[in-house]
C-alpha cells in the first residue's frame, strides 16, 4: 500500500511533468481549470495535499482523466496488480478512497475501488468525464449518484453506465461507508 505522503510527492512531480509536457505555463493551467497559480504551485511542490475535487478539475484540462493522472503518479509496472501493492489515496477533505486495482499498464480499462465515508459528497466538472466511458458498480451501501440533472439512488448490485459528460456529485446520504467500483475506459476519436 501507497502512503498518502509518498503519493502526494509523486503527484507533485506528476502534474508539473504532464503541464510542462503540454508547454502549459501554471497560468495557463490555472485558467483552464479554474484552479488558483498560487494552489498549483503549493501542490506541484508537494506543500499541499490535493483534495479529489481538485485533482478532477487538473486532470481535465490537462486532458486526463483523474484515474490517468493517479496511475502515472503511483508508477508500477507489470500486468499483474497484488492486492498487497495496489496504491490507496486518501482525500484530505472527505476521506474518501480510492485504490487503483488495475495493474499500471497502459491498458484500455482502469478499475477503481472507492469507498465513500457516511455523508461524504465529491463533486467533478463535466470537463472531467470528457476523456473516458465509466461505471459504477455498487458494492456495499448506497450511493447517490448526481449525473447534471439526473439524480440515480444507487444499491449494492447495482451497476450505471454513465452517459454524455456532465458535472457529476458522489454523495453518501447513509449513516455507513459506501463502496464501489469505478470502471474507466478511454474515449477513442
């Protein structure tokens, strides 16, 4: 398992790699994301845990997806993942998280195993679900899934294929954790 801090640098590294691949100044992330230089700059040098909400915000105007982004910062190589090696990431502001059980390849489907403290909401822009198709399949508890204006109640069982990118909430409105699983798959053409 991944410690929060050793992912917190890795991320830092991370996001400062894939802006300056892009030839992004911080500015320029910035405006596309509506994210402050000044929260930029503390994440990018490891002074700031990002929070999940925004990491999505980040990740979509650099043009990845949250799950891309992590799995570049939790490195890993081989298509084997052991369970004991999967990264876990924590959100500083819900605690909600998030292990990637997918192996770090390359591969066209990303799997991830949420879990969702009782009353925790997370919120993305619709920018964040332009890159990939998702699912989310409901393990234990329930979830509210706000898909833009659609509101689905969400059981254990229960899969939903989500449709064209909206802004989109997570919400636990139980007294227990809620898990489920996020399936990513690229957006190709």
């Amino acid at each position: 398992m991944t410690t929060t801090d050793a992912l917190t640098d890795s991320l830092a590294r991370t996001l400062r790699t894939a802006r300056e691949a892009q030839g992004l100044s911080v500015s320029a992330l910035a405006d596309a994301s509506g994210v402050s230089r000044a929260m930029i700059g503390k994440v990018e040098r490891g002074e700031a845990q990002p929070t999940a909400v925004l990491l999505g915000r980040l990740s979509a105007a650099l043009g990845l997806t949250l799950s891309e982004l992590l799995a570049r910062a939790e490195g890993g190589t081989g298509r084997l993942a052991r369970a004991a090696d999967q990264p876990v990431w924590q959100d500083p502001e819900t605690g909600y998280t998030r292990r990637n059980v997918s192996p770090m390849t390359t591969g066209a489907i990303q799997l991830v195993d949420v879990t969702l403290p009782a009353g925790a909401r997370v919120a993305y822009p619709a920018e964040a679900y332009t890159f990939a198709h998702r699912q989310v399949w409901v393990l234990e508890g329930t979830l509210v899934f706000d898909e833009g204006d659609v509101r689905h109640l969400l059981a254990a069982g229960d899969c939903l294929e989500l449709g064209a990118p909206a802004p989109c909430t997570f919400r636990n409105e139980s007294g227990e954790p809620a898990r489920y699983v996020v399936a990513v798959a690229r957006r190709h053409g």
